[in-house]
C-alpha cells in the first residue's frame, strides 16, 4: 500500500543569528507546515535532525516544539511525528520526554542504544508507520547523530567510528529487510554529512574518525527512501531517493539563495524503478530576507537610498542587512552613521559592515564591523593567518576533530 510522509530537518529552534533570536520566522514556518499537514493529512512527518540550535535549548523553542505537536495531532490525529536527534541536539533530552510525545502520536529517537555490551538495540531503531486500521504501510530506519563514544567498542567489527557505522548500518538494514512484506516500504532517516553534498558555512562541521563524509554505499538497494538531516540546502546526493530536505529558514548569508522547503514523498511499494517513489518539493514562504548590499564606497549611500521603504513596526520581521563596500582609501570615520542614516527607517536590522580590499595592496580581503560572538573555527583560522601560516587542510581538520570531541564531551555532560 502507498505511504506519504513529509521530510523536513535542520529547524534549529531557539537559533541567535548576530544576537538576534529568530522566534518570529520559526513560528511562520510552524503554522505553515500545520496548514500543510492539515491539507495533505500524511500518514508521517519525519525530523531529520537539528530540531533545536542548542543541545540546551531555551523553553521559548521547547514550547514551539510541544505547541506544535500538540497542533499537528489536533489536526491530524493519525499521523505519526517521527525525530532523530542531530549533532545539535542532546539525544537523552529529546528522548526524556517519551511518554508526553506518546499522547500526539510522536516518537524520538535520541541514542542507538545496547541490548548488551556487545550489540545495539536494532528494535528501538525500527519504527513501523502505519495506517489509520493499524496495518504497517512502511518502516523507518532511525538513525540520529552517530557519536564515536556510542557506537565504538562493542565487538570485533566496531573497533573504529567508520567500522562502527558500517556494521550498525548492514546489521539495521538487514533486519529492516528481515520483518518487511512485500506492500511495504523501507525508509532511512539519518543526521549526517555525506560525500558529494554541497555545504554552507552554519553547519557545524561532523567530525567522525577524521573522516567528516559518509558515503551513499552504505544504504542498501532495498532502502526506497532516504531522509537526510545536517546539510541545508535542499539537493539530491548521487541518486534521486537519497535527499536532504534543507533548512526551513535561511541559517546564513550563505543561505540566502536557497529554495527552503519540505518534500513530500510518496512510495507505492507495488511499482518498479522511478516510479516507485515520487518526489514534490513544498516551497517555504520566506517572511524576512537577507539582503547583501555590495557597491564602491562612492556608490554605497544611495544605493542604501534606493533600498525599499516602509516600516515595518515588528522588530522581529525587519529584513536583516550585511553592507560590503570597496575603497582604496580609508573610509570616513563617521561611515557606520552615515550608512544608519541611509537606511531606510525601521524596517532592515544592519548586522554587518565589511571593507573589502584589493587583494594586491591589502594582506586580506575585508575588514569588518561584526556583532555576531566569534566562532572557535574562525578564531583558529584568524590566528593562524595571523602568524603567516598557510592555512593547511589537515591542520583544519584536526583541529576540526579536536573541537568535534570537545563538543560531544560538552554534549554527555549536559545531556
């Protein structure tokens, strides 16, 4: 029988972008997304990942979470909401809420979790979708977030992370293979980078045994649907079935070209080759724009000028701006006023300002007036610029697995 679910990732509630919260454009994606649940009614909403920004999340984006499940199910009571846990989110808080997620049809999926000290618990990761009768029409593959410390070291065949996710991956698609019946469907939901995806530069980098992709080997033939989370900008890798659905907002300037969405799949078990699943992308509304302004100093103030006008009296729905401008001279110490005054009144937040510098007479690119706190990445490659290194692709990605292993450290603590 026929299945349709929804897949969609990477909501990071509770996100700061530049010390600005992004409440107002998560609930506009929110009542968006109930509207099309209400419309479609899908047997399942799959959360690939990422739901929160933080792995403590504030109780601002937790309610936005509850509320929202607590919608979804009022309006579609035979739907299943089924999440893992990304590299953002702690996967034990996710998970300490089982029995409230229970009473809205809703299931996450935090950790692999051990039926013995030797092997995982393949039962917890198998979760049937079914229809309004109770017949199973398909079973998702729960894969969150792999870290190193929870899947290692079992038994011979997990000495190592790339080891260790081979192995979880073959015994799980294998008893997946083991209780599927012909009318139904098999789908894999995983949190995780994998080799020849494009990136942007919000994603915090997954640093697994020095080998930060997966490749798509690892999901058997007999998988019709993957659901991929981590990556967002919404893109096919290698085959048509093997997606990722993208962010809903734009999560940086590097997003801001993105056709943010949700698909909508559909798998028809009884037919053969592409016409088996079906694919439709469900386009976001977007309700606040990025808008980069980039011109020669001269040019700069009018542009600024030619900008659209009308307030917007909201605060939290006033367009955010990043300003870019090139000159050879140095600017004029009242610059940031001038380009304040410019601006058209309440309805853009300025976030940025960057001098960008011919690359012959300057030692860098830009030079910027940033508000957002510094990243540990960018404060590493700042310092080792600063010192005259060429910035060395190993030494980024140890210091990568280093932040990475800090990171889950930080993680198990505070889960």
């Amino acid at each position: 029988m026929t299945v349709r679910f929804f897949h969609t990732s990477d909501w990071h509630l509770g996100q700061f972008f530049h010390n600005h919260e992004r409440d107002y454009e998560h609930q506009h994606f929110l009542a968006w997304l109930l509207k099309q649940i209400q419309d479609k009614q899908p047997h399942a909403l799959l959360i690939a990942g990422d739901i929160f920004d933080v792995v403590n999340p504030a109780s601002t984006a937790q309610k936005q979470l509850y509320q929202f499940l607590a919608d979804a199910h009022a309006i579609a009571p035979h739907m299943q909401t089924l999440m893992i846990a990304g590299n953002h989110d702690s996967g034990y808080r996710i998970e300490q809420v089982e029995p409230f997620l229970a009473k809205f049809n809703a299931k996450a999926v935090g950790v692999i979790g051990k039926t013995t000290a030797q092997e995982f618990d393949l039962s917890r990761l198998l979760v049937p979708i079914v229809d309004q009768t109770g017949h199973t029409l398909a079973w998702c593959l729960t894969l969150p977030y792999l870290r190193s410390a929870e899947i290692t070291g079992l038994n011979q065949y997990t000495s190592n992370s790339q080891n260790a996710i081979a192995y979880l991956h073959q015994q799980l698609i294998s008893e997946a293979k083991a209780r599927k019946q012909p009318d139904q469907a098999l789908i894999l939901m995983s949190h995780a980078h994998m080799q020849g995806a494009q990136t942007s530069d919000s994603e915090r980098p997954i640093v697994i045994g020095h080998e930060e992709a997966l490749s798509t080997a690892l999901f058997d033939e007999a998988i019709d649907y993957v659901a991929l989370g981590h990556l967002h900008k919404p893109q096919k890798v290698g085959q048509a079935h093997i997606r990722y659905s993208g962010s809903p907002i734009p999560l940086s300037f590097s997003e801001r070209d993105y056709k943010h969405q949700i698909l909508e799949v559909t798998i028809d078990p009884t037919l053969q080759g592409e016409h088996r699943v079906h694919c439709e992308a469900l386009l976001i509304p977007r309700q606040v724009d990025l808008i980069r302004v980039r011109e020669d100093l001269p040019q700069l103030i009018p542009a600024l000028h030619a900008l659209p006008k009308g307030e917007i009296e909201n605060v939290a729905a006033r367009h955010f701006i990043e300003i870019e401008y090139r000159s050879d001279a140095p600017p004029p110490i009242d610059l940031r006023q001038q380009i304040e005054h410019a601006l058209p009144p309440k309805r853009y937040r300025l976030l940025r300002i960057s001098r960008i510098y011919d690359k012959q007479t300057a030692p860098s690119t830009t030079s910027a007036i940033d508000l957002e706190p510094p990243t540990p990445e960018g404060l590493f490659d700042d310092l080792w610029e600063k010192m005259g290194y060429r910035l060395d692709p190993d030494v980024q990605r140890d210091f990568q697995q280093l932040l990475a292993e800090a990171q889950q450290a930080l993680d198990e603590q505070q889960g």
